[in-house]
C-alpha cells in the first residue's frame, strides 16, 4: 500500500512545474552546430537543419539558445575552447627545443585535414573576425602559442615570444601556400617548411 507521503508527493509534482532535464547537452549540441558550418557553411545552420542533425525540436533549440547569431558564436566559444585544450595537450608532450616547436605545429596541423576542410575552415575564420569576443579568443590563443613556441625555440630560462610569434606566422603562412597546391600531405608539408624555416635561423646565429 502506497503511503500518504507518497500520494502527496505525486499530487504535488501533478501541480507544479518539475524542471525536466535536458537530453543532450549543449555542448554536444554545439559539436553538431559547428559540423554543420564546416559542411554547408555559416548560412548553412539554421534551427530547422540543426533540429533535423540533432532530433530536437526548432523550438526547444531556440529556448536553448536564444538566436542564431547567439548559438553561432556559443558553438565557435567552444570551438576555440577546444582548440586550447588541444594546444595545451600538444605543448605537454613535446621537448622544450626547436624540434620540438616543429612537433608541436605538425600535431595542430593534423586537424586541417584535406584541402576541402581548409577552405571550409576559413568561412569559420570569417565568423570568429566579425565577433570582438571570439577575436579576442583567437588573439589568446596566439599568445599561448608563441609563447610555447618560444620556450621550444630560446629555451625555458629565457623564452623568446616574439621569435614564437614568428614561427606562428611562418606557420599560418605555410598552411596558406600547401592550400594552393595540396599535392603533398598537409603534415608533410609543414614539417618540411618549418624545418627548412629554423634552418635559416640557425644560419643567421
């Protein structure tokens, strides 16, 4: 037999609203986003496609997120989230050296993936340059980055950021010229360059 207390409490779940517990989290909700920006572009993701890719309603999307302006630039946060942790995971396993600065680069460089995905990615870039928040994100980034890179490169007694940044940058700028002709594995590429970069360096000691 049911106690009263257990009566009560069903009568009164009946009658006031219960908080109902979300069934994906919005964390994976945004993973889903972004594959949908790097698949059909920015323009692409709507709360009708992301409902579809998910299996939640638009409606519930919306009270999740608000807008899309808000849910664009929440999935592009976590993004950038990732690409830290990413970063600080790579920085841990490599040698304080210059070998290990190319190392370091050919692990970030393994997530562009083929030339399709470069492109696609840098429809993204253009979201991240339009929001001063998520700029801001890409500017911090960029200093872990060079900072690390400059350990690498100086040494841990006495780093050199602003020869990280340069490293960053020849980087950034291999990734541009290997998407103009992608014959050759992107990792390879930029093993490759980035060698032949510390180099001239080496010369110029």
């Amino acid at each position: 037999m049911q106690s009263d207390s257990y009566k009560q409490t069903i009568v009164y779940k009946r009658n006031h609203l219960v908080p109902r517990q979300k069934s994906r989290p919005d964390s994976e909700i945004l993973e889903s986003a972004l594959a949908l920006m790097h698949e059909r572009g920015p323009e692409g993701l709507t709360f009708a496609s992301l409902a579809e890719r998910t299996g939640l309603s638009a409606a519930t999307l919306v009270q999740r997120f608000g807008s899309k302006p808000a849910m664009v630039k929440a999935a592009l946060t976590q993004s950038w989230d990732r690409l830290l942790e990413a970063t600080e995971a790579a920085i841990a396993t490599v040698d304080k050296s210059p070998k290990g600065a190319v190392e370091l680069l050919v692990a970030l460089s393994a997530d562009y993936g083929a030339i399709d995905s470069y492109a696609d990615g840098l429809l993204i870039l253009r979201e991240d340059l339009r929001d001063p928040d998520l700029r801001a994100r890409g500017k911090a980034w960029g200093d872990r980055l060079s900072a690390a890179l400059g350990e690498c490169l100086a040494g841990a007694d006495h780093p050199n950021p602003t020869l990280g940044r340069l490293m960053a940058s020849h980087w950034q700028g291999t990734l541009l010229w290997w998407s103009f002709d992608p014959t050759v594995d992107v990792s390879t590429f930029v093993e490759e360059s980035l060698s032949s970069f510390l180099g001239v360096l080496r010369q110029g000691e």
